[in-house]
C-alpha cells in the first residue's frame, strides 16, 4: 500500500517524522515523502530534514510563496498531476497549512482516501486561515486522527462519522520525546551566555500580531517591559522580520540589553531552547504543546487556542490582549522555582505515529 505523506511548511516536518521513524514495523506500507515547498529557505525547511533523519523527497513541487489562493492553487495543480500520473492508495496529511487542505482536496476529488492527522482541532476564530484549513481538510477527509480530546467532540458535533474519527495521541510529541536527549546535548543557550532558567524564549508570526502595526507596536512594548526582567532569545520568522524592518520597530529589540534576535532556528536548536527556559512567549500553535509536555510554562499571545488540553492539563495560559495578565504571569514565574515537571496528557507517551500506521494497515491492508 502506497501512502502518500504531505509536508510542506516548518510545523508539518516534525509531525511527518514520526511517521517515517516507524514504518519499518509495517511492512505492508510504503511511505513517499511530498514536500510542497510552501517553505523553502534552508533554515525553514533543510535543517528539518537533517535534524530529524527524514528521507529525501520522492517529490518536490517548489511552490513557494503566494497569496493564500496562489499558494494553495500552485500546491493543487502540482500534486494533482502527481497523483493521476503515480495514484497512492492514500494520501496523508498533517496539521493546518495551506498544503494541507490543497493536497487533500486534490486527493478526494481523485476518489483517494484522505487521512488527517491533528483533525478536530478549533480555534473557533474563522479568521485564522489555519481554522478555514482545519475545517475544509475535516470535512473531506475518511480517517480523523485526533490528538486530544476536544478533537473528538468538535468532529463530532460536525456529523463526521464517528468510525473515521481516532483518538492517537500527537505525532509531534513522538518526536519531541524522541529527540528531547539529542537535543539537550545542544546547549544552544550557552552561545548567548546563559544557563538552563536563564531566559525566556519568544517565537511569534502570526498574520494578527505581526501584520497589524498598532498591535506589533504593543507587543513590542510589552517584550521591552519583559526584557528588564529577564533575557530573551527570539528567532524571527522571515514574516515576522520583514514587518519588523517595515515599521521601523527592529531597532528598539536591537536597543535593548540581553535581546537575542536570531535566525529561526533548526528543529533540534528549538527544542533544546524550549525546555531550558524559563518561559514560553509564542503565537504559535506548536509550542503551546510542545512546551506543555516538557512542563516549561508557556504565554501564548492570541485570543483563542485550538489547543485547549495546553490549559486544562498543561503549562498554557492564553494572554489575548491582557497585558495586566502577562505581567502577572511573568511576574509569578520568574518568583517560581526554576524545576518544571512535563504534563501528563493522555495519548501523548510517544506512540502516535505507530497507532495511526496500524489503524491503516489493518484498515486499507
Ligand atoms: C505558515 C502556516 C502557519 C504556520 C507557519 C510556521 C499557512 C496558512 N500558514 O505561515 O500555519 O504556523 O507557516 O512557520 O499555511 N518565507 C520565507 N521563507 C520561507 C517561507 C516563508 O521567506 O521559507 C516568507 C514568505 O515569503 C512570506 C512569509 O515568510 O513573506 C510567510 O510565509 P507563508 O508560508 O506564507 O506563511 P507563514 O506565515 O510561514
């Protein structure tokens, strides 16, 4: 059986890896690598290749950037012709990006069978294009594998039929569990000069705070109220820099004392940098579960998560324009022991990838 595995963007390589590291158990099944090339500078995409042992791609389709319909419809056009010409028994894609609902919606209108892995997750803020590929990739897809549990009602509530829908636990943790030791031995922070606890590590790019100069200008503000406090270390998203540069607001980082603003940086370079700070300050989706299973709290800087298991059960607080409550936060961590104690979130001990290669072996094999 020939499935093929989509990634496209930063957040996908480390899911898809997963994958790969145990499709050795399953004979009957063989994995191709599509990478779509919606990211494509080395240190967005290659670095997550070497870092995590991935194979080559059978297939690049070099896509690039675009506006959300370029983007999505230059993945489309490509992977179309790929699969009429090669045909997969199943097409597997991951996350939320736009070569996640471009590629899936390619393979249902071929009549191939759809799986999505991290479905039913919802922000419940359809003006988050993640959300819309969230949605659309749900609707059409026949095997949901879901990572926590709010996944399993909102598929529910959305009339998917409950023998596609699969409770696995989270490829991503498979990985980060995985390669938490390699990743250690780093000590990526000591280039900076600090020790474990030493910092806080601060990611952002989403569209809503980096696009809108009014709130970049009040993040900003509030990381310079941060930045007095303790060090911090900030590989800047290529988005994220340009609109930095655009308006102006790079120099008062660059003013400020113990600021590290770096490239983004590798898979393994980020993983050693999570689990040693002191905090998380992020917008990204990833990170708030990444943090939460290694137990290092973590500030996200939106309104909503789709990721509502990070606040019940792990590390998350959602700080959605509240500056009195980042202040709180970051007041009360720093105050805290430096120890933190990874969650316990049920599903995520590392076994994803190979629950949902089952499930397919037994079901399409
Ligand atoms: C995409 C995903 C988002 C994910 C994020 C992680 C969608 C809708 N969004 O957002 O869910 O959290 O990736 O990074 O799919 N750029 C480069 N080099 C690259 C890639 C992008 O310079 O390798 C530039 C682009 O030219 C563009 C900007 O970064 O100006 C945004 O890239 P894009 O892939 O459109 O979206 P992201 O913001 O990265």
């Amino acid at each position: 059986m020939i499935i093929d595995v989509i990634a496209g963007a930063r957040p996908n390589f480390m899911k898809v890896a997963a994958l790969f590291a145990v499709a050795d158990q399953f004979p009957n099944i063989e994995l191709r690598l599509i990478h779509t090339g919606q990211h494509y500078d080395a240190n967005m995409s290659e670095v997550f290749f070497s870092d995590l042992g991935l194979p080559k791609p059978i297939r690049h389709l070099d896509v690039g950037s675009g506006s959300h319909a370029t983007q999505t419809a230059d993945v489309m056009t490509r992977y179309e012709q790929w699969v009429m010409e090669t045909r997969p028994d199943l097409t597997l894609v991951v996350g939320d990006v736009n070569s996640t609902v471009a590629c899936a919606i390619v393979a249902a209108k071929l009549h191939i069978p759809v799986a999505h892995v991290e479905a039913g997750l919802r922000s419940f803020d359809r003006s988050m294009p993640e959300e819309i590929n969230r949605v659309l990739t749900d609707s059409i897809s026949d095997f949901l594998f879901v990572t926590e549990p709010s996944g399993m009602i909102n598929l529910a509530h959305e009339g998917r039929p409950a023998q596609a829908i699969h409770m696995v636990g989270h490829v991503m943790i498979d990985t980060l569990l995985r390669m938490r030791e390699k990743a250690a031995d780093l000590v990526v922070y000591q280039r900076y000069g600090k020790r474990p606890s030493e910092y806080a590590f601060l990611t952002m790019h989403r569209p809503a705070n980096v696009d809108d100069p009014v709130q970049l200008a009040t993040i900003i503000e509030q990381i310079e109220w941060l930045a007095q406090r303790t060090a911090i270390i900030f590989p800047v998203h290529p988005r994220t820099r340009s609109r930095l540069s655009d308006s102006g607001l790079i120099a008062r980082l660059e003013a400020l004392d113990d600021m590290y603003l770096i490239d983004p940086v590798g898979y393994l370079e980020a993983v050693c940098l999570v689990d040693s700070a002191r905090m998380v300050v992020t917008d990204s989706g990833g990170l708030q579960e990444e943090s939460s299973a290694l137990g290092v709290p973590c500030l996200t800087l939106r309104d909503s998560t789709e990721r509502p298991i990070t606040i019940t059960e792990g590390t998350n607080t959602l700080i959605a324009d509240d500056w009195d409550l980042f202040r709180q936060r970051v007041t009360v961590i720093l105050g805290q022991g430096s120890d933190h104690t990874p969650s316990m979130i049920p599903y995520w001990d590392g076994r994803a990838g190979e629950r949902i290669l089952r499930i397919l072996s037994e079901q399409l094999g």
